[in-house]
C-alpha cells in the first residue's frame, strides 16, 4: 500500500516477472530460487487498466482465453460452464479481468489496483471475490491506494483524525509515529491456518458476497468460483504447483501453437469485422480510388499510342497499394489497430508467450488481400488490360506481393521507431527505393556504382512483374488509331524500360524473399521492444 508514484505498479513488474532487469536481488518461491518460465504459467498478472478488447462481447473474450489458456482436452460443455458470463456488463470490466484469468485456476494472482474506478459496491464485491479466492487456497497479491480500514484501526484504538487520508495514517502507524503498535498490527493482521479443503466455509464465504441489482455477482459467483472450487477438489495441495517443475504439465503450454495460432486467427477476423474503420473505410477507399484511377487511365491498354500513359498506370498502381499498405499497417501498429503494443497485447503475452509470434503473423490475413483484389479487379477491367487469365494473374499476383511487402516494411517501422519518428521516416526510407525502380531512370542508365541499390528495391520488381504481365510473353501488336505508334510492338516497351531479360519468376520470389525478412525483423524489433519495457 502507498500513495501514487510510491513504486507499486514497480513492485508487482518485478513480482511478476514482467521487469527483469533494473533491479538487485533474488525472488524464492517457498524456499527456492523461482523459475521465471514455470512461475508465469503457474500466476496470472491482472493489470491496473482493464486490457480488454472492446470489439469483443464479454461471453466471446472468455471464450477466447477459455480456448487458449484451458487444454484442448478440455470438453466443450466445461469450457461453457467456465464462461457463463453474458449477463455481465460493460461497467464490470475488473470482473470481468479477474474472470478471464481464473479459467485456467492460477495458484498466484497478482492485482494492480484492482478497485481503482470502481463504486462502493463493485468495490466491496471485487475486494470479497479477492478474500474467497485467497481462503481457498490461492496467494493473492495486490496493490491498492485508500482501502477503508478506519473500523480496523479503531479495534486498536487508533483513532484517525477528521479529514486524514486513511492510507496515510496507516503508514504513520506502521511508521511508529502514534507508538509501537507493530505487534498488534502482526496480532490483528493475522489469518491464522485456514483449511483449504473445507469448501463448505468457502461457499458459506461466497453467499455473503452482494448480488447487486442486475445479478451479475451471483452469474460470477457461480459461474467462474464454483469451477474454481471443483477445480480444488482435484488438488490435493496447491503449494505442490509452487515447488517447481515436477508438478508441471512437460507440454509448454495448455494447447498447441496451431491451436493458438487458429483462435488468434478467428479474433483477429472478428475485429476486423466489426471495427467500421478497419473494414468499411479502407474498402470504400479501394473501391473509390479503383474506379478514379479507372477513369483516368479508361481504355487505354490496348493503345498502341498511349503505352507511356499505361505505363504510368502501371507505375501509380503501385504506388496507391504500397502507400496505402505502409501507411495503414505503420498506423496500425503505432496506433494499436492491431494488438501489438498495448497492453491488449502484452496482458495476454505474459501467460501464453507464443501469442507473440501468432498474433504477429495473423496481422497478414484476409481482409487486405480482398480489398487488394477488388481493386485490381476493377483497374485491371476498366483500363483495358490484356484479357487474358494467365495475364491477369500474373498482374495480381504482382500487386498481392507488393502491398503485402508494404504491409511488411509498415510493420517495421511501426515496430522499431516511435510515432513522431517514424511518420517522418517511413516516407523518406521510400525515396531510394522509387528512384531505384526503372520507371524514372532506365537500369542501363543507372550509374554502375549505384545499381546495386535497384536489386534492393521492392518496388523495382513490383513494377517490373506488372510490366512484363502487361507486355512478355509474347504479346500480338497493339491497337494503333494513328499513323505510325513506336510502342505498338510490346517488346518495343520492354526494350525502352531494359526489360528484355527480365524474368517474372525471379521478380516474384524476389518479392518472397523480401516479404519474409521484413515479417522477420518485424517480429524481432516487436520482441526487442517488448523485452525493452521490462
């Protein structure tokens, strides 16, 4: 207990195992050196602010961490019992957080503040919860600002004064500056032994518990604390989890990576489904920048007197999917639009540490590939390119690598710099990259002392896959309207822009290769930052 800025929060980091550096000295658990990757499994870490995702129903989060935390064993009709919790609502998400780490009945629960923001009433069911749970035989650890103890002080005829802040007073005690009362705190303060096996008393505990007007304790209370009390009955001993890892399951986690990997999958669609921004925003900006690009450029792909203007279509295509792309995925990381930085994020990495890696690689899922293929869909039609699938595929697979790279470098940047730096930085990190692409300047002109930069850039190869898409493989002659069209021979074009020896296929794993080491050093910039908090 202590008044803000006291070093709390600090406490319970390093507690915990969240801060494991800058600090001294050693952490027992019963008697022995704790094992940092044993003790996260066997605690949970309920945080000061309530780290819950708002596009996610109070039934749906439980059913999340139901599936993530408890074994797959685990039959379907006990994981409902666990998370019969829809009654609950939106004000109670303390509960609600107490509730979400309960599935899998950790022996140490460590509390941040739990009744900061609550009224008088959630207050007194939260800090009863917390007592039930600690007589039946958990460790409970908490940090709190002002608890009510002016009628516990007054059994010990420690009177605090008119308009004296509670808490200070107790730390004035505990001080000595009202006399050596240091025996009758330890006298009082005592819990004695208390039978963990007779749940008859648990219970009896639990009914004393208020209901409140909407009935929400009692859903909890029978809900989430009677799995707990069952779960007790199958342990013999709860300071046996704590001795180290001969009481552990040998698996790492309660379920497998693919396991994990398909339930972050499914919340990550779930989000993108019902954030209006993320997904009907993004998809009226694909369809409306498709159709005006479409206009622009109408009809001119199979012109043999305008193929520098298809060119420039080519050119600006890719760079509307890889400003969109970078821009959005940098602002989504930055901005938590995806749950990497926030505590959303790191809550749940503190007990299932392979969500890191899941819910990095889910960023690149669905969603934006569709909007991608709407829009292709509908530049490639109205601009008149080459009606050919194997043509259009190529071109699409083209652009569906080039935004995901985007994505990628979006990510890195999010991941690695701060939002002041990195809206700085991000677009000038562009700028070799576009002048090293074969659209401003020919390779063959590209002094050689500089043309190891183009082999770098990723959108060299996004541009030149589309190209050769449009105008390789043996492509007949153009439309010409006019007297004579020096383009009207597509290998004309590819000769113009030193394409001749290009190959789609290198382009495209060219893309791959760089799509990979960007999500990779993503991922590690993510992990090091993440580790750097600590």
């Amino acid at each position: 207990m202590g008044p803000s800025g006291a070093g709390k929060s600090t406490l319970l980091n390093i507690l915990t195992g969240y801060k494991t550096s800058g600090m001294e000295g050693s952490i027992t658990v019963n008697g022995l050196e704790r094992n940092l990757s044993s003790f996260r499994k066997l605690s949970c870490y309920i945080m000061q602010d309530n780290q819950l995702h708002g596009n996610l129903t109070v039934e749906e989060a439980m059913a999340v961490a139901t599936s993530l935390k408890l074994p797959s064993a685990t039959s379907r009709a006990d994981k409902e019992e666990v998370t019969m919790t829809s009654n609950l609502s939106g004000g109670q998400k303390k509960r609600l957080s107490i509730a979400l780490e309960l599935v899998n009945n950790p022996p140490i629960m460590f509390f941040d503040e739990p009744t900061s923001g609550l009224d008088s009433s959630s207050c007194f069911q939260c800090i009863s919860l917390l007592k039930t749970l600690a007589r039946g035989g958990r460790t409970i650890i908490c940090t709190i600002h002002q608890p009510s103890a002016l009628e516990w002080l007054g059994s010990l005829s420690l009177e605090c004064p008119s308009y004296h802040n509670p808490a200070s007073f107790i730390i004035e005690v505990s001080c000595g500056e009202y006399g050596d009362n240091t025996g009758k705190l330890v006298s009082l303060n005592s819990n004695k032994e208390w039978n963990k096996n007779d749940l008859s008393q648990v219970q009896e505990k639990f009914k004393d518990v208020p209901n409140g007007s909407n009935g929400h304790g009692n859903n909890l209370n029978n809900g989430i604390l009677q799995y707990a009390m069952q779960d007790m009955e199958k342990q013999d001993n709860a300071e046996v989890a704590l001795l180290g890892d001969a009481a552990l399951s040998p698996r790492r986690y309660a379920t497998s990576e693919l396991t994990q990997f398909w339930v972050v999958l499914k919340r990550t669609l779930l989000f993108s489904r019902r954030d209006w921004t993320l997904m009907y925003l993004r998809l009226f900006a694909h369809i409306l920048v498709g159709f005006l690009i479409g206009a622009l450029y109408y009809d001119i792909g199979n012109d043999g007197s305008k193929v520098l203007s298809n060119l420039g279509f080519l050119f600006f295509n890719m760079l509307f999917l890889i400003w969109y792309s970078l821009r959005s995925y940098y602002l989504a990381i930055t901005v938590s639009d995806i749950p990497f930085q926030n505590g959303v994020f790191l809550a749940p990495v503190m007990s299932v540490p392979f969500l890191l890696f899941s819910g990095f690689f889910v960023s690149f899922n669905a969603i934006p590939t569709i909007f991608c293929v709407i829009y292709v869909v509908i530049v490639y039609l109205l601009t008149s390119q080459p009606p050919v699938w194997f043509r259009f595929a190529m071109f699409l697979s083209s652009c569906l690598l080039i935004s995901f790279v985007a994505q990628s470098v979006g990510l890195v940047v999010g991941a690695a710099m701060n939002v002041q730096n990195g809206v700085f930085l991000a677009p000038v990190m562009s700028v070799p990259f576009l002048l090293f692409s074969g659209f401003f300047v020919s390779f063959n002109a590209i002094p050689v002392y500089l043309r190891w930069i183009t082999y770098l850039s990723y959108i060299r190869y996004g541009f030149e896959g589309t190209a050769l898409a449009t105008y390789s493989f043996d492509r007949p002659k153009l439309q010409c309207h006019q007297t004579y069209c020096h383009f009207k021979n597509p290998l004309t074009t590819l000769e113009e822009l030193d394409m001749t020896d290009a190959d789609f296929t290198l382009d495209i794993a060219a893309l791959c290769l760089i799509f990979v080491i960007l999500r990779v050093s993503a991922f590690l910039f993510l992990r090091w930052k993440l580790k750097s908090t600590r």
